[in-house]
C-alpha cells in the first residue's frame, strides 16, 4: 500500500497545507484538518460486503465499523454520507434493510445522516463517510505511545475466523449472534474514557489484524509491545474454529505482512499466532494508557457500561516490535 500511495505525497507537499494534522505522510485511522485553535476536523470512509446474511445487521456492523475511525482520533462523529453499490436484480426491500441499519448506528452515535450516493454492481457493498470533530490538541494518533504505558483492548477477537466459518456453513449460531453484537457495538465508551483518562495512544483493529495494527502504533511510536497471549480476549467459537484453520484470506496476507516484526513465545501454537493475524471486521480499540491513569479509565468505561481489558504493557524500543508471551 506504502509503494501505490508514494506518488500522492509527491503530489501534496504537508508545507502546502499548514493546517492539514493527519494525512497522506503519517498514515493513520483518519484524516485530520485544523480549523481553528479549539476544532479540527477528522475525516474517514470505509464500506465491504457483507459478513452476516441479515440484511440490517450488516449495514449496522458497516456503520459502526466506518464511525470507529473517528473514535480512534479520539473525535466525535458529526456527520456522515452512504456509500451503496447494489445489484439491480435484488429486491430493494434488502437494500432499504441495510440503510436501516446502518442509519440507527449513526443515530445511536448522535450524528446525522445527511445523504450519500449509489451506484450498481455485481455484489454488495455499504459503508459510510464520516465527518467528525476533535481537539487540534488531543487527537489521538499511532504515534503517541511511551514506555511504560499500559495496553489495554476494548473488544474480543475472532470475527474474522467466525464470520469465515459462516461463509462455509460451519458456524454456530450463537457464536455468529455474539460476534454480530460485537461487531455492532460503537467504540465511544473506549474513545471518551480513554480521551479522559490521557490516553497517549489509539487506534482500532480491523482488517490487519490485531498484530497489524499493533505493529502500526509500535513503529509510529518507536516503541516495541509486550503483549500476554492470555490476557488478550477472543470471543466465544475463536479458538474452535481456529484448530480447524478457518480463516479469511486476509489474515494469512496479515501474517505474510507483519510475522517478521513479531517475537512469539515458543509454546504458542500455530493456530494461537494465526488468531493474533486474523482480519478483524469492526474490532475494538487498542489504547496505550499512562499506568497512572488505569483506575480513572476503569471507572470511565464502568460508567459507561463497557468492557476492557488490559493486555500488555508499552517498553522502549527493541529489534522487534512486538513480543507475545503466554
């Protein structure tokens, strides 16, 4: 992606645009643009096919999956626009399903859903482009992480496993039901605790996988994670459907990507790595957090009613990035 993107940054200079905080020279969740001293305004799209057969559920997951890269700038959503490809030979009952969906999660966000722009093709696709606003001051970059930081995981992993498992009639209802809930839960208790709690990092995972985008904030932030293999969440099915190697292409392409970053303890198994590269769909917050700040962040998100769960810790840089021990 970094050799398709190299000729946009020889086009648009970051001295031809003061203002612009986050863009095409430091990749990150969002687009960033300063509009004053108090506001900047954070920009995203991201849309796929469908991963769950219901129609409403989808655009629901869509939804919450494009918000969350607003919530990992540590911005509020504002504002949003669809984004449909549909096949014309479908009833538009489904099409209507999936807007549904997907217009009650920005609802749920308390942002307004102001339009957006469709066209037809083969298969199906949905998602937004989202406006939000955050402070110039305290977005909340890949790039913030300090050692001694805590790390701490806002949802479980495993959807793409499950949601692969579904695709080939293997799954179990229950597990899919769960992942579907997980997948359709906004990440704004995890952003606005860990924006008030002076978080130094966040970003999502999502589809390179936790070790992806893991590595992402250990590089920008020139630092290496430690992370322990059995404080990380996966939920209820993962591990199951791991031991049969059921997972999206995208993880193994993850693997391929990011393994040589990655010191892995010896006795986890192969299909325990393989769950750490699993393509993620709508996946949780990754939040470096002052050790200091843990109690104000648990009493934020006990607020809220929201889960975490502290994974790991933050150490000065070493050869490799990341470390997973049991």
């Amino acid at each position: 992606m970094a050799q398709v993107l190299r000729p946009l940054q020889n086009l648009f200079d970051p001295a031809d645009a003061p203002n612009l905080i986050v863009g095409l020279g430091v990749p990150d969740d969002a687009a960033a643009y300063r509009l004053d001293d108090d506001r900047a305004l954070i920009f995203t799209t991201d849309f796929f096919t469908p991963i769950v057969d219901d129609p409403y559920t989808y655009g629901a997951i869509a939804a919450a999956n494009a918000l969350s890269d607003v919530y990992a700038m540590g911005g509020t959503p504002l504002l949003a626009l669809n984004l449909v490809a549909f096949p014309a030979d479908l009833p538009p009952r489904i099409l209507s399903e999936v807007l549904r969906g997907g217009a009650e999660k920005v609802r749920e966000a308390n942002a307004v859903l102001a339009g957006g722009h469709t066209i037809q093709d083969k298969e199906p696709k949905y998602g937004l482009a989202v406006i939000g606003l955050g402070h110039p001051d305290r977005l909340m970059t890949k790039a913030g992480a300090k050692p001694g930081d805590v790390l701490i995981l806002t949802k479980p992993l495993g959807t793409g496993t499950i949601t692969t498992a579904t695709k080939r009639g293997l799954v179990e209802k229950s597990h899919l039901d769960e992942a579907a809930r997980w997948m359709s839960t906004l990440n704004r208790a995890g952003a606005e605790a860990g924006v008030a709690s002076g978080a130094h990092a966040i970003t999502d995972i999502t589809g390179f996988g936790f070790i992806g985008h893991a590595s992402e904030v250990a590089i920008a932030s020139d630092v290496t994670l430690r992370i322990s293999f059995d404080k990380v969440p996966f939920m209820e099915g993962a591990h199951q459907y791991a031991e049969q190697w059921i997972f999206p292409g995208g993880s193994s392409n993850n693997k391929q990507a990011f393994e040589e970053l990655v010191e892995f303890d010896p006795v986890l198994r192969d299909e325990e790595r393989m769950l750490l590269f699993d393509a993620q769909t709508s996946g949780g917050l990754l939040i470096s957090l002052p050790e200091s700040q843990v109690g104000n962040f648990s009493r934020e998100m006990d607020q809220r009613g929201a889960a975490w769960w502290q994974i790991g810790q933050v150490e000065t840089a070493q050869e490799l990035r990341i470390i997973l021990g049991r």
